[in-house]
C-alpha cells in the first residue's frame, strides 16, 4: 500500500519545503497521511474546475503548483473555499509544491527549458544553503545509535543521501562536581575517556528537534555539543540557462516558443529586434522578470519569462519573451507526473489538461478604434 505519508515523504524529498520563500504556502493543505493513495491527479492551479476533474477521475490526491490560499485565512468562504470543502467531502488529498519546486533540481525551469529543447542546462540564479554545522562528543558504542536517532529528525541529509556524518576518535576529559550524576567517573576526580567525535550538517528548522533527540539518545548527564551556522552554495537556484541546438533569429525563437507550449487565450509577446541571432537562452517559470540580470550575466541572449510590466520589459538587460504563466510552469506537471509513474507503480498518474490561465480572451494583433 501506499499511503498519503510515503507520497509526501517523495514530494518533499524533491522539494524541500525549507526551499520555499518566507511567504509562500507549501505542503499538505488536507488530507490524511495514513490514507491510502491510488490514484494521484496534478495541475498547476487548484481551481473549482480542476477539483471537479481530479474527483471525477476518483484521484484521492490532488498535488498542485500554486497555493490554494496565500496569506492568512480566517474563513472558508468563497470559490476557493468551495475547492477544500468538496475534495475534503470526496476525500481527496491536496498538495503544493510551489517557490520549492521553482528552485529544486529537475524543477519548474528545468521542464520549461527541455519543452524548449534546451541542451547543456545549468543554473541562472544560485542560491545558497543555509545549514548548521553540528559537533558532539559521544562514547563510541553510542555512535550508530546516535546517527540512527538524528536521521529521523533530519540531520545529516545532504541531497539523495541522509545519515552523513564524519567519526573521529579521541580523549574526552571532565570532571564531574557535587551534585553530579556522571555516566563515568567519581565526584572530583578527573577523568580520560575514549569519545567519538561526531560531525554532521542539518537544516537550521530542525535545530531545536535535533538537540532534544540528541539529549535523549546520549548517555552523558551534560553531552556537549556545538551549533556553527554556515552558508554554502548550493546546486539548485532560480531559472535555467541553456543553448538552442542551432541558433534562430529571434522572431524565430518566439514562433518557436509558441509551438513548444500549450495554447492560451493571451498568446506570446516579446522584445527586441526580430532579427538578432539567439543562440543561449535563459528561462525562468512564473513570475522572474526581476532575474533578467541574472540572465545577462549567465550570458544569455534572451530571456523567457512570465508576467512582464511595462515599464520592466522596456528597461530589461536582454530581449524577453513574455509568455502565460501558466505555460510557463506546466511542462512540470507532464515530468512530475512521469516522475510518480516511476516511482510508484502501484499508483495511477494524470495530468489535468484544462487551461486555468486566468487570461480567457485578447483581441487580435490590431484593434480599429474606429478614428
């Protein structure tokens, strides 16, 4: 069986909900965790009509890119209060995996510059990992206890591995006071022990769950440890960077862009002159223009992107090519969906194919005022 727990358990193993921004909304918005899944719907919005469809197809998960809400909420009212209700009533689970899937290896961008047939795909805009270097001390036979009990609150993960952690052997040396209660020792005397230094690296959330697991598997009255907090780069960042497999002009590259995603009311819009020779290409799912220096600097020679403001795109550092947000970031969908596939055989996998971009209607090319 597979229950709700060991598809959360995948889902935040490939995005990190630490990697999520300070205000968005990431994870399980209901369901419950013991619940068996058989059938796992995806979208990129949690709309009324997408609801409908993943409880019509009898998916018992919805996993979704955006937030149903961002934001406090102090009531289930309205269209998307509609939406919680009638999956809680039908029992089916919702998931999200937003600015955490933007950010994450094999991430929104990453499936964005493949629909675009990108080669040699790396990072635009690295971001740094925050982690907290811990050192305790230990008696070696309590070693692999140890290391056991801290996996389970997180600490030493690094990528696809957990439980790391570098053991070195010593002299401890202490000496215990009135009032004492050593694991060894006698009251006032000195004491030389063999101790296991154990370092290893975890997310700074998981520091105050780390240190009482850590105090409850230790044998010492008084364990030592220390907490440096560290920043390194990471592998993982906003956008992707990619080369075209034979340059385009870029009037081109935007008919091209338009073939390679789906369809919507809105169509695609762009800058720069027509004829310019693009042959490196940034992308960035959703909402990035902000990141268009990034996307200079990387080199690139234009950059797509969603959600462009006027005054923005005029001012831009290279060419942009302004597409529906929601075009943007459903390539993820289709590779998350053949990620679960393969993941899980025991589960069903679709794809909702309704277009949710907000954007239903646009005028033609030109429009007669009527002057």
């Amino acid at each position: 069986m597979t229950s709700l727990a060991d598809v959360i358990g995948l889902l935040d193993g490939w995005y990190r909900p630490e990697w999520a921004q300070s205000w968005d909304s990431v994870g399980l918005v209901t369901g419950n965790q013991s619940a068996e899944i058989r059938k796992i719907h995806l979208a990129i919005d949690p709309t009324l009509p997408v609801a409908h469809e993943a409880i019509a197809m009898g998916a018992n998960l919805l996993v979704a890119h955006h937030p149903l809400w961002l934001g406090g909420v102090d009531r289930i009212t309205g269209e998307r209060g509609r939406v919680l209700t009638e999956l809680q009533t039908a029992r089916c689970a919702l998931f999200v995996a937003h600015t955490n899937a933007d950010v994450a290896l094999r991430g929104v961008s990453d499936a964005l510059g493949a629909a675009l047939g990108l080669r040699d795909l790396r990072v635009m805009s690295g971001e740094h990992e925050e982690l907290d270097q811990w050192v305790t001390h230990i008696p070696p036979e309590f070693t692999e206890q140890l290391l056991d009990a801290l996996a389970t609150v997180g600490a030493g993960r690094l990528g696809s591995y957990d439980r790391c952690a570098f053991i070195a052997e010593g002299i401890g040396t202490f000496r215990p006071g009135p009032g004492a209660a050593p694991y060894t020792g006698q009251i006032g005397e000195i004491e030389r022990v063999s101790e296991a230094r154990v370092e290893f690296v975890a997310s700074p959330r998981n520091r105050f769950e780390i240190a009482r697991v850590l105090r409850a598997v230790h044998p010492y009255e008084e364990p030592s440890f220390t907490v440096i907090p560290t920043t390194t780069p990471s592998k993982r960042g906003l956008g992707r960077v990619g080369e075209l497999p034979e340059p385009m002009r870029l009037g081109q590259f935007v008919a091209h862009v338009a073939r390679s995603l789906p369809q919507t009311a809105a169509g695609i819009r762009a800058t720069g002159n027509p004829d310019a020779v693009i042959r490196t290409v940034a992308v960035a799912g959703g909402s990035c223009l902000d990141h268009d220096g990034d996307a200079a600097g990387a080199g690139a020679d234009v950059f797509v992107t969603s959600d462009a403001k006027h005054h923005r795109a005029q001012d831009a550092r290279l060419p942009i090519v302004d597409v529906p947000h929601w075009a943007s970031e459903f390539p993820w969908t289709e590779d998350l969906g053949a990620r679960l596939r393969e993941a899980l055989d025991s589960v069903s996998v679709s794809v909702s194919q309704l277009v949710t971009d907000p954007w239903t209607m646009a005028a033609g090319d030109r429009v007669d005022m009527g002057l």
